[in-house]
C-alpha cells in the first residue's frame, strides 16, 4: 500500500490511492501553523481586557479556525491531489477558498490579533505605517467596488483560461500563486463587504458587488458547461481513469461554477437586505407623532 505522499509529485490520483494523497508539503503546512499559533498569541493577550472580547470574541475566533479549517481542507487534503486530476473537483477547491476560507477569514476579525503576536517594537512600527497618508490612500483605491471586483473577477478568468490553467497543474509555483490569489482577492472582496454591512451608506455598494460578482460567475460556468469540447488538456486522461469523459467532467466544473456559487452570493445579498431592513430608520427614529393621526374624525 502506498504511503502518504509528502512531495508536489505531479501526474493524477487513481482512485485506489485518493486517501493517500496527503499534501503536507512544508510551504503549506508550516504557514498556517504559523497563523494559528500567531492568531492564538493575540487573542490571548487581546482577552487579557474585558473590552479585547469586545473587539474580538469568541464568535470571531472560532470563524478564524474554521478558515484555517477550510485552508487546511482545499491545500492539504487528498482534495488537493484530486484537484488536480479532476477539473469538476479542482473547481470545488477554488469555491471551498473563496466562498469558504476568505469570508471567514475576515469574521474572524485578524488584524489586531495578528498585530498583537508581533513583538512590541514592530508594532509600533506597523501602526506608524499604518497612519501613512500613502498607505490610507492605497488602501482606499485598493477597497473601492470597482477595483476589488476587477481583482477578484480579473484573477478568476486568468486563472481559467486553458493555457495557464494547464500551466498551474504542471507547476508548483504557478498553482501556488493561483491559490494565493484566490484567496488574496477573495479576501479583499469579503472584506469590503463585511465591513459594509455595518454601515449602511455603503450597503447598496456591496449588494451591487454582490451581484455583478455572482453574475460574471454564473458567465464562467455558464462557458464552461456550453462548451461544445474539452478546454484543459492536463485533466483528460485523468477524467478518464475516473470513468468520466474530459467533456462531462468539465461540464460539472461549469455547473459547480454556475448554480451552487450563485445560491451563495444570493443568500449574501438576501442577508445584506435582511439586516438593512431590519434596522431602524434614523430619520424616523424619534419623529413628533403628526397631531392629526391621533384626532378621532
């Protein structure tokens, strides 16, 4: 029987030896042992005050585990050597980082526990660079609608095009710096709609994001279920040990693309809508009672 595979060996997964196909490669594994135990640092230090649960409690903690959690799922699982032999479960490994991973990433509320595991001296400087005047400005371009729609979308349509796609699954590097972007932009999107959610002059803003995100990707799955032939050579000899054709294997990725990714971004938006409409309107808050409602005719 064959061992747990440590290396980035290429060629796909047969499926007597799926669980098998650990990837405890070093570059995965240490990184987010690292996170865990820095996050972990700080919200031991943060929850020393009884206002540092205030800012980061255990709801938000828990978030952060469960996208560790996810993180670990999609790079070191045998979903990850699966990935690359199917390209319907290398989709599943793309929505499990960004519909999954990136949101509760940002839940968990990261930047002051992560801050906080850093010696005291960094972060000083950490927050001097922070209050920049530069830095506020990049970092206002960088969390505009537009622009974060553009990074998240731009990465999603690079990253499936035939020729990098197949690049990606051959590489080591490549695949490394699809995952990263993923969940980089992914990140970035969730971000800014979360914090949204709490102001609700940006509400409409991050419904529209929402939106116009789920809509280019129901286009991408809706290309790859529609199409007439396989797009990606790396995965068809694969599809073919699984006793599927690359054709039907593909048309699952579209499909997976398609109509579980929309559910999602529907039930986002309906949330965002819930939580607007439940909210008390500030105008009307306190408003004098119009005399003529209260006279009897």
């Amino acid at each position: 029987m064959r061992g747990i595979d440590l290396s980035w060996a290429h060629g796909f997964v047969a499926p007597a030896h799926v669980w098998n196909a650990w990837e405890l490669h070093p570059l995965v594994v240490l990184p987010l042992a690292g996170l865990a135990a820095a996050y972990g640092r700080g919200v031991r230090r943060l929850w020393v005050s009884p206002r540092g649960r205030e800012a980061v409690g255990p709801r938000a903690a828990g978030a952060f585990c469960a996208s560790l959690g996810a993180l670990a799922v999609a790079l070191v699982s045998p979903l990850h050597r699966l990935g690359e032999s199917l390209f319907s479960v290398h989709m599943v490994q793309h929505l499990l980082l960004v519909l999954v991973a990136a949101p509760l990433f940002v839940l968990g509320r990261p930047l002051v526990p992560l801050a906080l595991a850093v010696p005291r001296r960094a972060r000083g400087a950490l927050h001097a660079l922070s209050r920049s005047p530069g830095l506020a400005a990049a970092g206002a371009v960088a969390t505009g609608g537009v622009v974060v729609w553009a990074l998240h979308t731009g990465a999603m349509w690079a990253w499936h095009l035939p020729s990098l796609y197949d690049a990606a699954v051959r590489s080591d590097a490549l695949h490394a710096l699809e995952h990263l972007s993923f969940v980089a932009t992914a990140a970035l999107f969730w971000w800014v709609v979360v914090d949204a959610a709490s102001a609700a002059r940006a509400r409409p803003g991050a419904l529209l994001l929402l939106f116009a995100t789920g809509l280019q990707s129901a286009a991408l799955g809706a290309v790859l279920t529609f199409a007439t032939k396989p797009l990606y050579a790396v995965s068809q000899a694969a599809a073919r040990a699984w006793s599927l054709s690359p054709l039907s294997d593909q048309q699952l990725a579209g499909l997976i693309m398609w109509v579980p990714t929309g559910a999602f971004y529907l039930v986002a938006m309906g949330a965002l809508l819930l939580r607007w409409l439940r909210e008390p309107d500030p105008a009307g808050a306190g408003a004098p009672v119009s005399p003529a409602r209260n006279t009897a005719p």
